[in-house]
C-alpha cells in the first residue's frame, strides 16, 4: 500500500445515498481500489485505518454538539477536504428544520423526546471547517465522483461545470419543458445530472443546488405566469438544499 | 458534372411521395438523412426513414418563452417554422471528443476520431442556410480552419425548405436571410397544397443535387407551379411575428454601453445560456482535458457560453461578473461586432433566442428599446462589453 494515496470517507448527518454513489461505481470500484488505499470507508469495510488521510470525503449536514467536534477532528487528519453531496454542501433537507422549531419535530415523532440531543440547524460542513472542493447533488453524480478521484490524482483540477441544468439539457437535445408550461428549476440550478429531470419531461427540482449568480426572483415570476401558487415556489426552493442562501431568501419571498 | 444528372437552376414538380423516394435515393447513397420528427411534444431534428416520420399535419406556435405544437387542418410535411434543434447539432455538435491518448508504461498514444459520417438535411429554412454559412465563415476562414467541421461540412447534402409558414417570433426578412433560400443549397422545395393538391417544387442548387433530383420521377416545372412557390414565400414574408430594425444597429450599440436598459434586461435574465445554444451561429466552446485511472485520456469540446462565469475567466478572476455585461456582450457581438469581425451579422432572424428563452426575453425588443431612447443617457465609450 506504499505510495498510495489514502482515501477516508465520512458520514455526517445524511441518507448514506452519496456515499453509495461511490460504491454504485461497479466497474470502475476495482480500478479506484487499486488507485487509492481505501483506509477508512465504515459503509463499505470494517477495517478502519487511522490517520492522516490525503482526501476525505465527506458526506452530511452538521445537526449535533458532537458531529460539530467530529468534523473539526476529521479537517485536523485531512490533507484535502471535499463534500459530497447537498446534505454536506448545504444542509440538506433536513435543513427544513432551521426554518421551524425542532423541539416541536422531536416531539411528534419520538416517544421519549428527552434521548435526543440535536441543534437548532442543520448546517454546511463549509460553515465549520474549510472544504476544499464541493460536490453538488442529491445524490451525487458517480461520473463526477470518479472525475474528482482522477483528478485529485492525477493533480489537476476536477472538470466540473458550474453552469445551469439548461446548459446539460441543451447539449442532450432534450427540449425545454419551462417553454412548454411546465415550471422548471433549472435556470437556476448547478448542472452536474446531465438534465436528468427534463429528460423524463419533468421540471429541475434544484437537486445540485444554485448556479453561481441565479436570478431566482426573475425564475419565480416567471413560474407564477405559468400558474404556480406562492405556496408550489416557496417548497420548490425548500427542498434538498432549503438552506443554501439563494433559494433560502427566495423561498421567503412567498408564502404558504 | 454526373452524366444524367439535371443543371444547376433547374425546377422541376415532385409528387407528396416523392419525399420518401427522395429520402431513400439519399440513403442508398450513403448519407445518414436527418429531418423533422415530433418528439416531446416538439419538432426536432433526428434520422428520418421515410416519410412516415414527417411531421405530416403538424405545425406549431410560437411566442416569447412559449412552445406548443398543433394540428394543421391539412397534411402538410413542412408546415412549421424552425423548433428548438438547428443543424448546428450535426456539424458542430454540443460535446466532441477531439483526441484520446493512452499510456503504457513511458508511451503515450495518441488515438484519433474518426469522422466519416456524410449528413443530409432535409428540411433546411433559409435562415438556416444563412446560419450554416455564418459558421462557415467562422469554423473554415483564416489561417486556422476547423478541420473537423469543414469535413462534415463538405459531406454534407442540404435539401433547403422555402417557409410556408412564418413563426410567431421568425424575423428573417428584417435580417434579409428569408424565407426563401437563394443560394447554398443542393435542393430547394416548396410544398405547395391546394385543395387536392400536394405536391413539391424542387429547385437544383448543386450538382450533387441535380443527380439526385434525376432519380426520382418528377414533371418540368409550369409557369403556374413557378408563381405558386413565389407566392407561398410572399405571404410567409408578410406574416413575420417580429421585425428588428437594422438601420445603424451596430453603432447603435457599440454606442450605448452604458444604456439602462442593460440594466433592466439583467433584471429579468436568468444566464442559463439557452439563448446561446439554442443560436444556429452561435459557436462558443471550451475544451476539457479529463485523464481517467486506468491510463488515458482525452480532449473534449462542448459548446460553452457568454451567459457563464467561467467563459471570460482569465488570471485572477472572472471579467464578466454580472447578468448585465453577460447579457451586454452577448447581443452587442451578435448584433455588431460581428459585422467587425466576420463581415456579416451573426443573426439570422430565426427567432430561438426569443421562443426558447425560459422568461422570454426577445432580442428584437431590447434593441428596439434602446434605440427608442437612446442619446437621452449617452456618456460615450467605445462600446466594448
Ligand atoms: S427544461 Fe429546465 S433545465 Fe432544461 S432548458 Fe428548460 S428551463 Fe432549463
Ligand atoms: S440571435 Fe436569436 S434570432 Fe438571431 S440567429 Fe441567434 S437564435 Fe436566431
Ligand atoms: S436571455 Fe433568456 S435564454 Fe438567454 S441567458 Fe437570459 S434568460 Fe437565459
């Protein structure tokens, strides 16, 4: 294993979805295996190396005391830092909780609500730590997961687009569902899932997250004309990335 | 010149089914034939087999930021204007791998692409045409040619569609593109319906067009069959959906940078780019270097746009930070420095930047609005976005 580069893969608060994109690699699981040592990575083997790691991939929202310490450890004993996914680049959609009281959730879901100790917010990794490079998505997407290997091996920056979902539709030839009435998030959405949604003929959900200056108050006029309530904008922004700034602020700008 | 072949600026009348001997005679001879099919409730463009796959009967509407297609009261094959796809896909296509190079050991290979494919369009519009040689001029002059292109550009087979049908949004007599084809086509038709009529006036543009013509069975072309594909274009002619005004436009704006109209378009523009790939002339690209963990690598060319924050990043950041200078540089290279740069404009009135803009911002109208009230808030410049 000399030589290798060392390979830690983190889960915070999260689904455990972004970390099976790595996993769901298949054909290029040996090939990655051979590339890096794979030192600790709890979802996919029991034998947990210790530190330093040279990358560690890190998955989930910080929602506790704990995982607030825990990730600070875990920057400590990483050369390089990346988030995978929404949840660890903007609180995921467990963040609906910074907009609500999370002591009243807590109480309707568990039965003896005084076993849990959680905070008030789910918040980025980026909030705590410095992140080194972050990777949109719910989940990720495994081409761009195996993108950021190679290059971090290779030593050269990972090509991934920052540009609009529209610009991935474009390229697939899909045709613009917004144009044809349907309400669509991906003007100002990040591209990375190759337009999965409007492929299917169905409006961006915003799974990657905003683009890097995304006009959503122009988007959401634009979606009241086409018929939607103040109510459908306000949980179209609200969803896997609820708390990242941009569709938080616009989420607000309309009611229930 | 093919022996039996029939000379350039003959006309000539063809049958309906005349469309899928032409397709055929096309394919037998080695051209993959891509025309207009309904997909996703859309006119697009993919491989046509035979007539079948014609859009017969359907054509569509079209305004800012809207797209519907409907039912024709008539059988027509042709009967729409220019949808969401141009021929840009084909012979510049939105991803292409340049090269691929693998390592064994110390040893580097370097794998070339093939490109060999021999395109036939069918159903090309005018202001298509005069978007293929914007590219043209673009891709093949000056001491760098795109080799690739101009490879598919040379194997390629252009059956031209004089319009019947003007868009809501189509403005190519403003830009002088339309809606007949004049020149640069191997054939140009015109469908003409009447009653019981349905037939094609064909046009020989080319020779490798005259030889094809020369398969199918077809009738000299009557003065009457003349005048009745002139008319077709006539009134398509008169019923454009928008008129850009063209008188002075590139001092216009190469005058105005500071206008505030720039101001109020970045307001509603989202810089989703759509505009720029949906553009038959538009040819931004990046290139992409990706290396893989088993030892190769390749080049990669996507179409890349004004409208994105990495496109003008040079050392030390980003020139264009905002929608406005995005939004400024686009319509000011489409509308005027091109004329600098490529001696035409690189507009061509098809209208796809105003249809297929999520929030319908319409190209003809911001210009109009800043030549309404320019001067009125000029503190000069050059007019470099
Ligand atoms: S379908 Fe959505 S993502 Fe695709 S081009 Fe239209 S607005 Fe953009
Ligand atoms: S700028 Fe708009 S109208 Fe002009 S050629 Fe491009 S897409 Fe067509
Ligand atoms: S003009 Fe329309 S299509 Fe072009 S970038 Fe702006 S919002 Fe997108």
């Amino acid at each position: 294993m000399a030589g290798k580069k060392r390979l830690a893969v983190w889960k915070f608060a999260s689904c455990d979805g972004c970390q099976l994109s790595l996993l769901d690699c298949e054909d290029e699981l040996l090939a990655v295996a051979e590339a890096v040592e794979i030192a600790y990575f709890p979802e996919a083997s029991s034998r947990m190396a210790k530190g330093p790691y040279d990358l560690s991939l890190v998955e989930g929202s910080i929602t506790t005391e704990h995982d607030a310490l825990r990730i600070r450890k875990v920057r400590r004993q990483s050369k390089f830092l990346v988030t995978i996914g929404a949840c660890a680049t903007a609180g995921g959609i467990q963040s609906l909780r910074n907009f609500a009281d999370v002591a009243e959730f807590v109480a309707a879901v568990y039965a003896s609500p005084h076993y849990i100790k959680t905070l008030a917010t789910s918040t980025p990794i980026s909030d705590h730590v410095k992140v080194d490079f972050e990777l949109r998505g719910c989940p990720i997407n495994k081409t761009q997961l195996l993108e950021l290997l190679s290059a971090f091996l290779a030593g050269r920056k990972p090509v991934i687009s920052a540009d609009s979902v529209c610009t991935e539709c474009k390229q697939r030839g899909n045709i613009c569902v917004m144009v044809q009435g349907i309400p669509c998030l991906g003007p100002v959405t990040h591209a990375g899932c190759g337009a999965l949604c409007p492929a299917c003929r169905r409006g961006c959900y915003g799974c990657f997250g905003p683009t890097e200056n995304p006009n959503t108050a122009a988007l959401a006029a634009e979606w009241q004309k086409l018929g939607a309530a103040p109510r459908d904008i306000r949980r179209a922004f609200r969803t896997f990335n609820a708390a990242a700034p941009a569709f938080r602020t616009e989420s607000e700008a309309h009611g229930e | 010149m093919a022996q039996d072949g029939l000379s350039v600026g003959v006309k000539a009348v063809i049958g309906r089914e005349e469309i899928g001997a032409l397709i055929a005679a096309l394919s037998a001879r080695g051209w993959r034939v891509l025309g207009p099919r309904v997909r996703d409730g859309a006119i697009i463009y993919d491989d046509v087999a035979g007539l079948d796959d014609l859009p017969a009967g359907w054509t569509d509407t079209q305004e800012a930021g809207r797209y519907r297609i409907e039912r024709r009261t008539d059988a027509a094959l042709f009967g729409y204007a220019v949808g969401p796809h141009s021929w840009k896909r084909f012979l510049h296509p939105p991803v292409e791998r340049l090269w691929q190079a693998r390592r064994e050991g110390d040893k580097v290979t370097i794998i070339a692409e093939k490109n060999d494919e021999k395109f036939a369009f069918l159903g090309v519009r005018a202001c298509e045409l005069a978007a293929i040689m914007v590219q043209d001029r673009v891709f093949m002059e000056g001491p760098y040619p795109d080799t690739a292109y101009r490879k598919r550009r040379e194997n390629t087979f252009l059956i031209a569609v004089n319009c019947g049908e003007a868009g809501g949004t189509c403005f190519c007599v403003s830009m002088k593109t339309g809606p007949k084809a004049q020149a640069g086509f191997d054939l140009a038709l015109t469908e003409l319906i009447e009653g019981e009529r349905h037939e094609f006036l064909v046009e020989v543009g080319s020779e490798a067009g005259g030889a094809v013509l020369a398969d199918l069975p077809r009738r000299p072309a009557a003065p009457e069959d003349i005048a009745a594909a002139e008319a077709v274009t006539a009134r398509t002619a008169n019923a454009m959906g928008r008129t850009l005004e063209t008188e002075g436009l590139k001092e216009l704006l190469q005058g105005n940078p500071e206008h505030p109209r720039w101001d109020d378009v970045a307001q509603r523009c989202l810089a989703c780019a759509n505009c720029t790939m949906v553009c038959p002339t538009c040819f931004c690209t990046t290139i992409a270097d990706v290396s893989a963990l088993d030892g190769t690598a390749e080049r990669v060319r996507k179409w890349d746009s004004c409208f994105s924050l990495d496109f003008s990043y040079i050392h030390g950041g980003s020139v264009r930070k905002e929608t406005k200078s995005r939004y400024r540089q686009w319509m000011t290279h489409k509308l005027a420095h091109w004329i600098d740069q490529f001696g035409t404009s690189g507009c061509v009135g098809c209208g796809r930047c105003i249809t297929w803009c999520p929030v319908g911002i319409d190209i003809t109208e911001e210009a109009a609005s800043i030549r309404a009230d320019s001067g009125k808030c000029q503190e000069g410049g050059n007019g470099r976005a």
